[in-house]
C-alpha cells in the first residue's frame, strides 16, 4: 500500500503552515456539520486538536481567522456568514475622562516608599488606567490583543505612575540570537516571555530614580500575576525604546540588558525596507536559568 506524505501547502496564518492532511480533515469536518455555523466549527476544530490557550481557554478567533484563510485561497469552503459579531478593536470609543489629584509632586523617593503596584487588568480600576495612558502617554491608549497585564503604581490612594505587559513580537533578532532559539523552539515558547508596551510617569511627579525603582520591582511581581491570570509564568521580560525620543536610561539603571536595534521594518514587512523609527532593544531576565526554560 502506498503511503502519501501530507505535503504544506504555500500559505501561512500566524506561524502555522497546513498541510494537505489538514485542509482534508477540516473537509470532512464541514461535510459531516453541514447545519453549523463558521463559529461552532472552529470550536470542534479547536476540540478535535487540542488548540487551547495556557488558562484551557480554546483559541477560538485564531482558529476562525486560520480557517478563514483557507477559505480564501479555495482550500475548504466555509458556511455563509450568519451574523457580523461587533469587533470592539474596530469600533473602540477613546477612554472616558476621569478627574485626579494634579498637583505637582516633587520629593525624594523615600517619601512615597513603599509604592502600591496594582495590576488592574478586569478590575474596577481599569478604567482609570487606560485614561491615563491615552491621555498622557505619547502613543495613546490601544486595546492590547492577546495575553496582558495592566498596572497603576500608587503612593497612599494617589495614582504616580503607569505599566503594561503584553504579548511578546514573534520575531526580533538580536533578543533570538541572545536567547539561542530556534524558530520552532520561539514558537512554542514565546508565550513564556512579556512586552513591556507602556511605561508612564505622570508628567506632574517629579521623583528622581522613581522610573527604575518602578521596573526593579516589577520584575519580581509580573510572573506570580501572569501565572494567577493565564496559568503559566513568565521568565523573560523585553521592551523597545524609541531611540527618536529616549535613551532608556531607566531600564538601563534597573539592570536591563541592551541587546541591540530593531530594523524598522515591522513584522509583517514584505518590502525590506525601513518604514518606522528604529528601536533600541533591552531584555530582563527573570530567573537565572530563563534559556533553560525557553529553550526547552
């Protein structure tokens, strides 16, 4: 009997390449469900192999978008759209203002030691943390997508200072070459590792060695709360510092390691050339074997 190798085929969906094998098992999936929704698919796709997040949850959407490209390039052919579910990324509102205390906080960082770190991520308080950021951080506020942590650091009930943790970038070239990955490793453990995507001193403190107080001590707080929330730890920390308006002094003083620059390309560049402004690129570890668990 002859035995035929399931081949890829020549497209890609968020790292993961099908093969010929996949395309015919969801086939026969669509031909054996007739009556079920493009949703209720995914969620027997997301059963029938096992595609979970860490926290048990099923990867529902990336599965959707998964087969929705299939779909697209005449592979398998989904159900009729039923419904167009609000997509709240698309229709977000700006966060709503919130009255605080802005008076003026100059002073010596062991007057407002020991600081509070909040995470606020599905708390009342989050509210407050993304006016804050969309208020007076240069980026704005952008709903994060994926796994994260919000963070408002208080001295007494006073709000002084903002941190949020997301997902990290696929791909980044010199922190792949400090940790020693390969592709297929980064893959599958890239959930092991945290973005710092916000950092934010209100513009009215004024506390010298308050911004790497703030990052030392994270550091010991992030993955206990990672792990609570999404059931596995993190064990490496990273940041990109827009080289056109900091020098990253701060991470520099909280013992962060500079590993190098971003190309400027973006991660879904196709053209090789440069279309937004050079990072630099500082990485923390958070236990003294992270390799050892990356890398596994």
């Amino acid at each position: 009997m002859l035995c035929v190798r399931p081949m890829d085929l020549e497209i890609k969906y968020r790292g993961k390449i099908p093969t010929t094998e996949d395309v015919a098992f969801i086939n026969n999936l669509i031909q054996n469900n007739p009556h079920d929704s493009r949703r209720a698919l995914s969620i027997k796709l997301c059963q029938a192999w096992n595609w979970v997040q860490p926290n048990g949850a099923f990867r529902d959407m990336v599965c959707r978008g998964f087969m929705l490209e299939l779909h697209r390039a005449g592979y398998i052919q989904l159900p009729a759209k039923r419904c167009t579910p609000n997509n709240p990324l698309v229709h977000c509102r700006k966060p709503e203002p919130i009255r605080i205390d802005q008076d003026p906080l100059s002073t010596v960082l062991k007057q407002v030691r020991p600081l509070r770190f909040c995470q606020v991520r599905k708390t009342g308080k989050e509210k407050l943390f993304n006016f804050l950021i969309e208020e007076y951080h240069y980026l704005g506020y952008v709903q994060p997508v994926g796994e994260h942590l919000k963070y408002i650091i208080f001295t007494d009930n006073r709000p002084i200072a903002c941190l949020a943790f997301s997902s990290a970038p696929r791909h980044i070239g010199c922190r792949d070459r400090f940790i020693g990955w390969d592709a297929k490793i980064r893959k599958k453990n890239i959930s092991l590792m945290a973005y710092n995507s916000r950092f934010l001193i209100l513009p009215w403190i004024k506390i010298p060695y308050l911004a790497s107080h703030i990052l030392s001590r994270i550091g010991k707080i992030l993955s206990k709360d990672w792990q609570n929330l999404y059931h596995h730890p993190v064990y490496y920390l990273e940041t990109f510092v827009d080289t056109e308006h900091f020098k990253g002094i701060c991470y520099q003083a909280a013992n962060w390691i500079y590993l190098g620059r971003t190309t400027g390309r973006g991660k879904n560049d196709q053209t090789n050339k440069v279309n937004r402004s050079i990072k630099a690129v500082w990485g923390y570890p958070l236990a003294k074997d992270f390799r050892e668990h990356l890398c596994k």
